[in-house]
C-alpha cells in the first residue's frame, strides 16, 4: 500500500476520536461553566466565628449539613434553614446560651439567643410590671449563665380603724365628803380611720406609710367628782364635816374672879366678849387663828376626853395664837386642868 493509501487509513481512524474528543472537551467545558456558574460564595459567621465557603447546595439547609455545622432548636439561625442561597451569602448563626430567671417563687431555666434580658424574658413569656425590681436593666446585654431575678412590687391602700381611749377628768366638789366619789358623765371611746400605703415585696410587707387619718367619732371623756369636805367620827360614833383641824393648846377657864377678873357684881359678869352667855361649850380664841362665831368640835390630841361640840364666842389676854380657852363650871377642875394639847376642828 502506498504512502497515500496508509495515509488516509490513519485519517480516517483519527477523525472519530477527534471528533469524541472534541465533544467531551465541549462537555468539560460546559460542565465547568455550569460549576462556576452555580458556585456560591458563602461567609458563615458562627457566633462571631467566620468561616468562608464555596457551594453548589441549593439552600442554608443543605449548606450547614454540608459544613456539618448542628443547630440546637433555640438556636437562631438568618436566613430561615429553608431560604435559597445567592450568589453571595452570609449565613449568621446566633447560639442559644443558658439563662436562669427566678420570678413569682418559682425558677424557669431558659436557653435563648436573644440579644437583651427584656427580649429573653419576653420570649419566656415572663412579665414585668413597671414597679417591679429586677437586678438587670431590660436593655442589658444577655450573658450566658445570667440569673435574673423578679421582685414583684405591690402597692395597697391598708384601712385601718382604731379607738380613741377616752380621758378620765376628776373635779372636786366642795359639797362632797372626803373620801367620797361618783361618776357624773360616763365615758365614751372614739374613733379614728387612717390609710396606709402598703408596699409588699413578693408578698412581704417591706413598707407603711400613713396617707390620711381622720376622726369620725370624738371621745367623751369621763367626769369623775371627788369630796373635798374632811369628816371626823367622834368616839361616841357619830359623824362630821370640818373645814379645818388645828393642833392647838388647851387651857381652862370658869366665873372665878381669879379666871375672868370679874366679881358677880360686875354689869358684864358672866358675859363674853361676844355678847353670849360664858357656859360650857363657848370658848376663848385667838380671832387671827380661829374666827368669832367659828362652830368648833374639840377633843384631846390622844383621843383621851372630850370637850365636843363648842363655839368661839370669847377672848383673852393670854389666848395668843395656837391657845384655846375652854369653859367649865367647876372652878376646882379648872385650876388643875392645866395646858393639854388638843385637837379642834372648825366645821362647816
């Protein structure tokens, strides 16, 4: 065979696998392109750690199991899992961190990825009033380990009623014996309303504070009178009232010349300086100690004798200051009377 007949020969063994090779290079090609074109540019930040991929997946799904990146169900992942990915992506990953919230007695253990305490307690579905005290700011940043505590704060207006004790007033009564009492106006308990503003704090009272108070029923208060008028029980049992008792100093006196310096002849003989008759029972005073007239009661000091009941009807010369002089008839007794000390009452 000549050089032209193998020629052709190989030629025409050639021209096949040159025409496979050309489609499959033209099949590489396409393919190539079609890689390129379907390539993503991906950046993953992963709770602040960026990592950045190539992709042909379709969706933020099948990229993370691609990546073999494991979402926890609190996790929070933008785009949605479910979301196509473009050309050039960025897939932001929020890990959920554990967060204790202690409200109302009771602890709720959370996991969240939000961003502030106020969002995290929201999404527990925990509220909080604007008097109640927490130990975070809402805006605060969440913190993984956090415990955040609820204070619930209550405010009550508390109405209370209370007694007004009413007063005991005692008033003398001249007109009473001593030692006597009465009641001539009862008393009576008032009233008294006062508010409160009551602070609680989980239920604990932690404050109160008085708002208003007001008297709705004034006291009456009670009137006790007390005796004033002394009265003296002679041995003989019998009873009277004085105004005064003085420790005084008895002497004795009778019609004798030697006691009076009158004779029986005397115009005044037997008469007082009063104008009365001198009997037993009309004595001499001191009328700047005991007035004139005074209606008196004497008795010895020890309660020994008697002298009774008198009237201040005389004077003397001797009779100065705490010296009474008491009238008898006998003569013989009244020069051994002597001084004895008395007790003379000037009654009412």
């Amino acid at each position: 065979m000549g050089q032209t007949g193998k020629a052709k020969q190989v030629s025409s063994l050639i021209r096949p696998f040159l025409l496979v090779l050309a489609v499959v290079t033209t099949l590489i090609v396409a393919g190539v392109n079609l890689v390129i074109a379907n390539t993503k540019h991906v950046t993953i930040n992963d709770d602040g750690n960026i990592t950045y991929v190539k992709t042909l997946t379709a969706t933020v799904e099948e990229l993370l199991q691609e990546q073999d990146i494991t979402l926890m169900d609190e996790d929070d992942v933008q785009p949605l899992p479910e979301t196509k990915l473009e050309k050039e992506q960025e897939i932001i990953i929020k890990r959920a961190v554990p967060v204790t919230v202690f409200a109302d007695g009771k602890e709720i253990a959370l996991k969240t990825c939000k961003e502030t305490v106020g969002e995290a307690l929201q999404e527990a579905d925990v509220r909080v009033d604007i008097k109640d005290i927490t130990n975070y700011q809402l805006s605060d940043a969440i913190l993984a380990g956090m415990k955040i505590n609820i204070v619930r704060v209550v405010e009550t207006i508390d109405t209370v009623t209370e007694k007004i004790a009413f007063e005991i007033v005692d008033r003398a009564n001249e007109k009473m014996d001593k030692g006597n009492r009465r009641v001539v106006q009862k008393g009576a308990d008032g009233e008294k309303k006062k508010q409160y503003l009551v602070v609680k704090h989980d239920g604990k009272e932690v404050s109160r504070a008085l708002m208003t108070e007001e008297v709705v029923k004034k006291p009456i208060n009670q009137i006790n009178e007390y005796g004033t008028v002394a009265v003296h029980k002679t041995s003989r049992g019998e009873t009277f009232r004085y105004k005064k008792m003085l420790n005084m100093r008895a002497t004795a006196y009778d019609l004798s010349y030697e006691s009076c310096g009158k004779h029986p002849d005397h115009p005044h003989y037997g008469i007082t300086y009063t104008g009365m008759k001198a009997r037993y029972g009309v004595v001499a005073v001191d009328p700047k100690t005991i007035p004139l007239h005074s209606r008196l009661y004497i008795e010895a000091a020890d309660g020994s004798w008697v002298y009774g009941n008198a009237i201040a009807g005389d004077i003397g010369g001797a009779v100065k200051g705490d010296i009474i002089d008491l009238f008898y008839d006998d003569e013989t007794f009244t020069k051994k009377f002597g001084v004895r000390r008395v007790k003379v009452y000037i009654l009412e």
